[in-house]
C-alpha cells in the first residue's frame, strides 16, 4: 500500500501549473525584492492564483479554471506570510482595498477572487477573458 505524503512534503515549482513556495521567491528582509518578485510571478504567468494550502476557496478556483482547461500556477501562501503577501500583491495590483485570497491574477492583471470568477464563469465571461489573456487558446 503506498504512503500518502503532507501537503507540505511535496516539492514546490514555479513553473507551469505547480504550486511555488513563499519562503524561496520573497523574503521579508527586502522589500524591493518582495515587489520585484511577486511582480514577475504576475508578469510571468497567463493566470496565477495565491491562496492558503488546504483553502477551499481557492480550490474551487482551481478546479473551475483547470475544467475550462487552464493549467494555473498555484501559489500556495503560508499563514506567517500571509500579511506581506497580501501587502505585495495590494501594491502589484495597484488596489486600495486588500486584496482576500484566493486572489487571481489573468494576463498579469489582478481579475478577482472566488465571486469575480464565478460570476465571470456564469454570465459566460471568463471564457473570452481566459483567451484573451492566451491562457486558452480553443
């Protein structure tokens, strides 16, 4: 019978649709580099989503995006980080208000959470959204 490993055993990877590790790309001891690297996570990915480990929140996000057939990167925030994170990505997205997680970023621009994308996904939005910003290309 084989083992199943924690959630936080698994390797992390920044790449495609693998989750990415907080602790390597952003580091609390310089700010400008917390900008410049939550801002090339944003630039770098058609669709991006932060959000906590185990959320189910932003695993609804996930599953509704993957069934469209985006692969998104999944940035999984732990709960020490979470406060900077969030200051971070207020300051990427330009927004006043903070932003709460799970937070999607689609064509390198803040688009929403959990409500933004259902609602995009039930008036038929989402889909010309997701193409866009080429995350989907059929």
């Amino acid at each position: 019978m084989q083992e199943a490993l924690p959630y936080k055993a698994w390797p992390a990877t920044t790449s495609g649709g693998g989750s990415a590790s907080l602790e390597s790309p952003l580091s609390h001891d310089d700010t400008s580099k917390n900008d410049t690297s939550v801002h090339r996570l944003v630039s770098e990915n058609r669709v991006i989503v932060f959000g906590r480990p185990g959320c189910c929140m932003c695993h609804v996000v996930k599953r509704l995006l993957l069934g469209h057939g985006v692969n998104p990167t999944i940035f999984g925030v732990d709960d020490q980080d979470e406060a900077a994170v969030i200051d971070e990505l207020s300051r990427v997205a330009g927004e006043e208000e903070r932003p709460q997680f799970p937070v999607v970023f689609v064509g390198g621009k803040l688009f929403g959470g959990l409500e933004k994308v259902m609602a995009a996904h039930i008036s038929g939005e989402l889909v010309p959204i997701l193409k866009k910003a080429g995350a989907l290309w059929l």
